[in-house]
C-alpha cells in the first residue's frame, strides 16, 4: 500500500485517471495486480500528454520513440507479472484443495499398523529398520496436543516434562530417525569400552555405579502406537520414526512431513539438533573420498565405525575437540588389540585447544598419546585424495598421512530448515534458533537443545551442544509448555572422559581464550609415593619422575617463599578446579578429575560475584579428598 | 607450601593438603528458598509434589504414570496413622498396571518398591536435583536426568 501510495503520489500531476485508479488502490484486493494495472494508465497519459504539446519535427519523433518502448517495455513487464501471480494463485488454489480433498482420502487402516508400531523391539533384539511398512499416509495422526519435532535427548526429556505436569498428556515425537530416542554420550565413550561382542546390536553400557543400561532412554513399550495417542485413556509419548517435517505452517499450527501429510498441533517444541559438519576439502574430494569418511553422530555411525575398525589397518580422526579426542581414545585404546593405527589431527595445538588452558591442553595431548593415538596438532588439511587404495590427507605445511578411513569431528551444524517457512528467527553469531530466556521462540513454539540459541540470564546469549544441556533445556522446555513460564536458570554441566587418567566435569561457559586460574593438588615431600600418587589421582606410570623430583624440590620451597617451579614437563596437572573468568567473575569451572562437586560449582556461578582470591573459593572443592 | 606460576593469562597454583585445611573465607550468596527460579526437590515450598524431578526417574510420566500419581499423591497426603494406610487401592491398581510392562518396571521389585517406594521416595526427598535417583524400579535411571553416566 505505501508503495503504491507513493508511486502514485509522483505520477498524480500527470494523471486525470487519478482519483478513480486510487481508489481501485486503497481497495487492495489483489494488491500486486491493481498496483499494476494502475500503473498503466499514467504512462499512456505521459505518451498521449507529450505527443500532444510539444508538437513539430524531430525532436518529437526520438521522443515518442522513447516515450513508445518505455510504454512496451513497461507493458511486457506487467504482462509477464500479471500472468504469473495468475499462475501462482492457480497452483495455490489447487495445492488448498488437494490437502482439503486429501484427509478425506486417508484410508483407515490403524489396526494393521498397530500391532507393529506397539511391538517393535523388545530391548535385546535387533534395534534398527522398525518393521513397518513403506510410510502410508494412515500411520500418521492429524493432530497433536503436543508436537515434539526430534527425537533426540531433549525432545525425551520434554516428553517427559510434559507428561509429568499434564495429566494425560498426549505427546507426539517425530523423528527422522529410525531409532527411538536414544542418549549420544555412549557412542564415543561407554559402548566402545564395552567387552561384549554383540555391543553393536544391544547397544548397552555399564555405567560408573556397575549397573548396566541402554541407551535407549526407553524400550519400546514405553511409547504407545502415534495411531492410538488421541484414544488411549491416561495419554502418553507416540514417537514416528523415519519421518521429516519439512514444512511449518505457524498460523494455521500445522506442519507437513516428507510424505505429504500434515499434523496440526496446539504446542509445538523444535529439536531437531543439527548434522555434523564436513571439512570442505572432503566435500570437495571424489566419491572414493567421500566413502570412506564417517561424520559421527548416530547408531548408524557408531555401528559403521565400529565395523570398520576391525576390518581397516588405519583410521585418522580430523578434530581436537569432545567428540574427536574421545574417539581417539577410544579406538586408542582397542587399537594394540586389534593391530589398527589411530592418528589424530586437528589445527589447534593440543587436544580440547579451545576448551581447556594451554597448559593443561598440552598435559592431556601426552595422556591421549599414551592411549595409543598418534597426534598431530597443528595439522590444517589441505587436501585429500584416495591413492592405491588407500587415503592420502596432505597437511598445509608438507605433512601427508596415509590412511584407511576418516572420522570428521569437526563440529555440529545446527539444523534450522524449518525456520524460513515458520519465520523463525536464526541467530547470526551462534547458528540456531533464537529464542528468549524461557526458550520460546513464538506463542506456541519452543526450541531446546543443540538447535537452541538462548538468552541465559547468567551468561548470556549462548548456543550449547552438550547432552545435558539438552536434558534441562528441554525439561525446561516441557515445562515452559505445560505453563511454567520459568527462564533457564539451572546451569546444565557437562564431562568428558579421555583414557583411564583424564576425566573432567565442567560448566559454564568454558572457553580457552578466556583467563583462568587453575588449582591443583600437589604432592608433598611427606607423601609416600604411592600416597601421592593416590592423592593426585593420576595413574602409576606418570609418577616416577615426579617423585624423584618432588624430594629435593619441596625443601627450599617449604623453606623459602619465593617460587621455584619444578621443570614444567614434570608437572603433574592430577586434580583440580579451574576457574575461568570475565570481569574478573568466574563464568565457567572445570573440575578436573575431582567428581561428586558439581553442586558447588554451580552454586559459584550462580553467584555470580567476583572473589578477590579464587584460592579460598578452590577450598570449597576440598580437591585433596577423593 | 603452595606455589603458583603464571602462563600468560593463565594462572596456575599448586596447593597441599594443609594449605587447603583452614576453612574457607570465600563469601557464597544466601539462597532463596522460595526462589520461583529454582529447581526443587521432590517437594516443592508449598507442599506439593514435583513430579518433574529428576529423582522420580519417568515414573510420573510413562504408562503406568497416572496410577502412580494418584497412588503417591494419596500416600503423601495421609494424615493416618499409619501413612498410607488407605491408599491401598491405588498401590494395588498402580501395581497392576506395572506388571502390564514388564520391561518397564522390573518383576522383581515390584512388590517391594511399589508400596515402600512411596515410602521411601518422601523422606529422600533431594534438594539438589544433582542426586542418585531413589529406589524407583524404573528401568532407566536418572541418565536422562540431569546425572551424568560418567558420575555416581
């Protein structure tokens, strides 16, 4: 209309149509079309005016040759648009009456549906390809309460919020995935320590208390059939696995899957998490390249990986960072056993380089080492190729590795398709859905997890990509939907395990660029050595240089004030806290191989404050006791 | 005695055993019981109970979800002499329904736990939703809770 408006406003000296084309305007009705149409008239004025007054000779001839191709010109222009809205306005009109015409077509066939969907797998059985048939429209209902988009960890967790608080709730998860939703941490930790052979199809791990469990986070009588969730009578979660939304219609509340069919909801939560990414130079590379790389984040990866590293002789992980070094370690530590070279390569200079100190980087790239990994830091890849049979990776600076297979870890890339047909908003700095404290992104649509770009109140607009992150962001979620109205507040943490001496809990914000402060607990000269070596918790064959240097040393400094550092390589990073700061107050904490104090460390940044002296907060830790 | 160096921007202090003995001077906000913020425990400030926390596990939530509400809603609220006396009925519907899943809710404890895992959930009742889940047969434990596999 302002367009119009003002388009008008220039051409009103030259039109007596004036009045009457600018009332047909202010009528809207087909706006594009009228603002066309109403334009046509003031350039056949302009023609007629200019041909009329000026009169005589040449002069006039260029100009109404001018004059006549703009006319034709503008004319084409309108042609064209006025006959392709006609043809979009068909299609549309067509496109609304087949989806009004199409639930009237779904034939209703649940009870054969049923017995499958409600019995899939019993938890030892096979866990992949459900045994349903090809996607039939009728396995899909029309509408859901509450519409969880993903399966993963925190639309369960959702899930269950939800149903805790609203008593008969009726949830629906849909999921690309064929797989129930199922916890990630596992994949590159438990499931690969696991001595049972038939790990790749039961999917089950011990846990730190001995007990063992899927990770399922339940077995398939947990959800009831997506046909039975508007009857059944307490309610419950219905997941629909190997189905995509591809489309979001935030108006009418509805979404369309892959196939077509459309659900409409009246709470709508976005998980839909993210895809690993690749490294352009792979993308770039030939098939046979393309082939022998896994980008690791599924049970499919897992069990592809798995298979591989008992059949190839050498596997190179491109990344330093969680996902990357756990691996390394993993497949580290089965490499002896299984003849497989491990080789590790990432740009940074040590292992988890953005995440942890320098100093510590450097201590846990020795511990991965020990696993049997062969790291290469400082490595960009400039290209690969695949040669005799083999995988050649040429590094930037000259360096080449020769390899069989190659697992990029090079980062997640948050998925946010939905966002232009929802017109949602994505955040620019951190990928993802932008959402406020409370995780919503509109009235009826929330988004928690990997996909979630959040305002936490404590720390900031953030993005996290950690398990338990996804766990209280989408318990929050849950909430938020069921009514709470409650912003992120609960710090969620997270933890990784590299070998049998480097296990770390963290939380906050925890970034290496950031100035920290690290306590750790040292040995004494008083210690035994198989005290200190308990003390400090690290394992038995670091420690003998240590010792032997600890006597000597502890003297003058327990004598004097005045630091004398030990020689650096001969430090010990065992146990501790370390603290990183912003404006001198603590926004994330690690505690390195001390467990059991996350409670603590939450309680600090909550807080909040700034500590003149973070030694005394390091007390609160009480570091030296297991 | 401690020592402590500095890599750039990183500072790094070594501490003994008896440098970290004297207690701690550093000053901690008081928290707000009521706070709305907060994640509570199994019972919330005024009384009720959170049936979102992580401790109950999916007891709340999975199939049988609804009779365990009620069952535990009842226990929670007997003011009888002995507690829970007259929630018999719904222990013994939620039971039935549990054994409807086997996988679920493990046979063999059912018969303990149902009654005594009311029982025994009221007392534990956590504050920090950091906890152990209580003794719920549930077959998945607080994994999917904030609780991490890699920590008891």
């Amino acid at each position: 209309m302002f367009t119009c408006k003002a388009v008008w406003n220039k051409l009103a000296p030259l039109a007596p149509l004036a009045r009457a084309s600018s009332t047909l305007c202010r009528q809207g009705g087909k706006r594009a079309a009228v603002f066309r149409h109403e334009r046509r008239p003031p350039l056949v004025q302009q023609a007629h005016m200019s041909s009329g007054p000026t009169g005589g000779g040449g002069e006039n001839a260029i100009y109404l040759v001018l004059v006549g191709a703009a006319c034709l010109g503008g004319g084409v222009y309108v042609y064209r648009t006025v006959s392709g809205d006609k043809a979009r306005y068909e299609e549309r009109v067509t496109q609304i009456s087949s989806r009004l015409g199409s639930p009237a077509a779904q034939p209703d066939a649940p009870v054969k549906t049923q017995p499958e969907a409600a019995a899939s797998e019993p938890a030892p059985a096979s866990t992949a390809a459900p045994v349903e048939p090809t996607p039939a429209v009728s396995e899909v209902p029309a509408h859901a309460p509450y519409l969880l988009i993903g399966g993963g960890t925190a639309s369960f967790a959702a899930a269950r919020s939800i149903r805790a608080r609203d008593p008969g709730a009726r949830v629906l998860i849909v999921t690309d995935e064929a797989d129930l939703p199922y916890m990630r941490p596992p994949l590159s930790k438990e499931l690969w320590f696991s001595d049972d052979p038939a790990v790749t199809e039961t999917l089950r791990f011990k846990q730190w208390n001995g007990k063992e469990r899927s990770i399922y986070f339940q077995p398939s009588s947990f959800y009831v059939s997506p046909m039975e969730l508007e009857s059944v009578e307490n309610g419950g979660v219905a997941v629909l696995t190997g189905k995509k939304v591809v489309h979001m219609d935030v108006r009418g509340n509805k979404v369309k899957l892959s196939d077509g069919a459309e659900i409409s909801y009246d709470k709508c939560l976005i998980a839909t998490g993210g895809i690993p990414r690749n490294l352009q130079v792979i993308e770039r590379a030939s098939e046979e390249v393309a082939k022998r790389t896994t980008l690791f984040r599924k049970i499919e990866d897992f069990k592809a990986l798995e298979k591989v590293s008992h059949e190839l002789k050498s596997i190179t992980i491109i990344g330093g960072g969680f996902l990357g070094s756990e691996l390394a370690c993993a497949l580290g530590r089965r490499s002896a056993d299984l003849g497989l070279e491990v080789v590790q390569m990432f740009p940074e200079r040590g292992n988890m380089g953005k995440v942890l100190p320098e100093y510590l980087s450097n201590w846990t790239t020795e511990k991965v080492k020990k696993e049997g990994v062969k790291v290469l830091a400082e490595a960009v890849v400039k290209n690969v190729s695949y040669k005799d049979g083999q995988l050649e990776i040429k590094l930037k600076d000259g360096r080449a590795v020769k390899t069989d297979h190659i697992v990029a870890a090079v980062g997640l890339e948050p998925s946010v398709e939905l966002a232009k047909s929802a017109g949602l908003e994505i955040d620019s700095d951190f990928g993802g859905f932008r959402v406020n404290a409370e995780l919503q992104a509109r009235s009826n649509i929330w988004v928690a997890g990997d996909a979630a770009c959040f305002y936490d109140i404590k720390l900031g607009r953030r993005r996290v990509e950690h398990h338990d992150h996804a766990v209280v962001s989408g318990r929050l979620a849950g909430e938020n939907m069921t009514g709470a109205r409650k912003p992120y507040w609960h710090q969620s943490m997270f933890w990784s395990d590299l070998g049998p001496d480097v296990g770390y809990e963290a939380i906050g914000i925890v970034d290496s660029s950031l100035p920290t402060v690290g306590v750790f607990a040292k040995a004494t000269a008083k210690d035994t050595p198989r005290a200190a070596t308990e003390q400090s918790g690290t394992g038995i064959r670091s420690e003998s240089e240590t010792e032997a240097v600890a006597g000597p040393i502890a003297g003058p400094i327990a004598v004097g004030t005045a630091p004398a550092p030990p020689p650096q390589q001969k430090e010990d990073y065992g146990k501790g806290v370390i603290f990183y700061l912003r404006d001198k107050v603590v926004v994330g904490i690690v505690l390195w191989n001390v467990f059991n104090r996350m409670p603590i460390a939450r309680k600090i940044i909550k807080d909040g404050e700034e500590h003149a002296d973070l030694n005394e907060v390091a007390k609160l830790f009480n570091i030296h006791e297991d | 005695m401690s020592y402590c160096k500095q890599e750039g921007k990183d500072r790094i202090i070594f501490v003994t055993k008896e440098d970290h003995e004297a207690p701690s001077n550093a000053e901690l906000v008081e928290d707000d019981p009521n706070d709305p913020y907060e994640d509570h425990g199994l019972i919330l400030p005024n009384g009720d109970i959170n049936w979102n926390c992580p401790c109950l596990g999916g007891m709340a939530s999975g199939p049988c979800g609804q009779q365990f509400k009620d069952a535990f809603s009842c226990f929670h609220y007997s003011k009888e002499e002995v507690k829970g006396s007259e929630c018999v009925d719904y222990f013994r519907s939620m039971q039935e329904c549990m054994q409807k899943y086997p996988e679920l809710y493990p046979q063999e404890d059912d018969s303990e736990s149902a009654p005594s895992g009311g029982a025994e959930a009221a007392p534990a009742d956590s504050t920090s939703t950091d906890s152990a889940s209580v003794s719920v047969p549930a077959s998945e434990e607080a994994a999917a809770g904030t609780e991490s596999p890699a920590t008891s």
